[in-house]
C-alpha cells in the first residue's frame, strides 16, 4: 500500500470530523472509551505532571488526561483544524491547550513533558519513525511514549475482524460520514501495519528503551509502551 501524502491525509479527516466522535462510538461498540482511558492509565505517572496528546482528533485522550490527572498540564496538537475546531468546543473550561501542528516535526522544545501519548495516529504518518523520534525528544528523561494502534488478531478472530474492517466497516463508516473511501483507508492502513514485535523494534530503533506492548480486546488493538533513559 502506498502511504497518503500528508495534505491527503489531512482533508479525510477534515472531512469526516463532524461524525468522527459517533462513528468511533458506534464502531468500536464503545470499547474505544476503555481503550483510551487504559492507555492513559499507563501514561500519568504523577497527578501534576505536563502531558502531549499527539494526533489528538477531537481531543478525547487529553480529556480522558484531564479526567484521570485534573491538576496536570495537558497539551493536544493535531493537524487538521476542522477536527481542532470539534476539540475546541469540547474542551472548553477544561484547561486543555490546543496546538496545530505536525506530529513529525512538533512546536515544543526538547524535555517539555513528563510524558506523551498518540492514540490512533501513528498509523497515518508518513514517516512512523520520525514521529516516535519526536515524541522522545519532547518527552523528559524517564518520561513515557504510549503509542495506542489498531490491530488484525491472528487466527478465527482475525478472519472475522478483517470482514468486519474490510466490508461492514467502510460501508457505515461511509454512509455515515459520507466519505466511504476513509474507511477503506481505515482497513488498509490497518491491514498493511506492521506486527507488534516490528513496531516495538521501531520504537527501540527511535531509542526508547524499556518497550514493551499489550493486546487489549482479543489483540483488536494494542498499548505499546516505551521510556526515555536519563
């Protein structure tokens, strides 16, 4: 598969903002609420520290931040100012600062925050490593990079989800955002990204030590978990 140029991948979420929240709630059968909220488990490791959410969408990880840590510092940048308009409204009282910019070459100096997370995003990025490296950099040392990605489980429960992503999947998520070919991206970006241990070889390649990773939801996604050394 051949990765969408970033203005591409830009307008298609621009494009589906407005149902981005129903389609993730009605597709996900609301599991994407736990997901969040386990991954962001995994991120705080103190109540008052300073957080990224990269690729933030409609910045439902930050608020989940904001919710699990309410004194901390949150952050959220994204690219695609539709979806920050969404986000805006969201999180307004909040104290959730909101940041466009690119996930790949982000607007924060290095050791800015105790940690940073991207929840469904890494997938869409041209350059993965690039984006992983700019996470560490930002990150303070001891600081955590949590990384939440969809997965394709192996065996009969692969074979059903991959009909479900494949056929159900672009079919309502199309109907519903009026944009069908989103979400056959969905599937194929999904399809064609790389196993876990890979993905764990590329973080420990961004140098991130500490890696590791969990399958949440019979493997439908999973948190991998990396740390900045001091």
């Amino acid at each position: 598969m051949v990765s969408p140029k970033k203005s591409e991948i830009r307008r298609m979420f621009d494009s589906i903002a407005p149902r981005y929240d129903l389609l993730n709630r009605l597709l996900s059968f609301r599991r994407d609420v736990y997901w969040r909220r386990w991954a962001v488990k995994q991120l705080i490791s103190h109540k008052q520290g300073t957080y990224l959410d990269v690729a933030t969408g409609t910045a439902d990880v930050a608020l989940e931040i904001k919710r699990q840590a309410p004194l901390s510092r949150t952050v959220a940048l994204d690219f695609a100012s539709r979806m920050l308009k969404l986000a805006k409204k969201k999180v307004i009282g909040k104290g959730i600062e909101l940041v466009q910019g690119d996930a790949m070459n982000m607007p924060f100096p290095d050791n800015a925050f105790d940690g940073a997370i991207v929840a469904y995003g890494v997938r869409n990025l041209p350059d993965r490593l690039a984006g992983l490296k700019e996470m560490r950099r930002v990150v303070k040392p001891y600081g955590r990079v949590v990384v939440l990605e969809f997965s394709i489980p192996t065996g009969p429960k692969g074979i059903i989800y991959d009909f479900y992503l494949s056929r159900f999947l672009p079919w309502i998520g199309g109907w519903v955002s009026r944009n069908p070919e989103a979400y056959r991206y969905l599937h194929d970006s999904v399809e064609a990204f790389p196993s876990a241990q890979v993905f764990c070889d590329m973080m420990v390649q961004a140098k991130l030590a500490k890696v590791r990773y969990y399958p949440l939801t019979s493997g439908i996604t999973i948190c991998y978990i990396g740390e900045k050394e001091g």
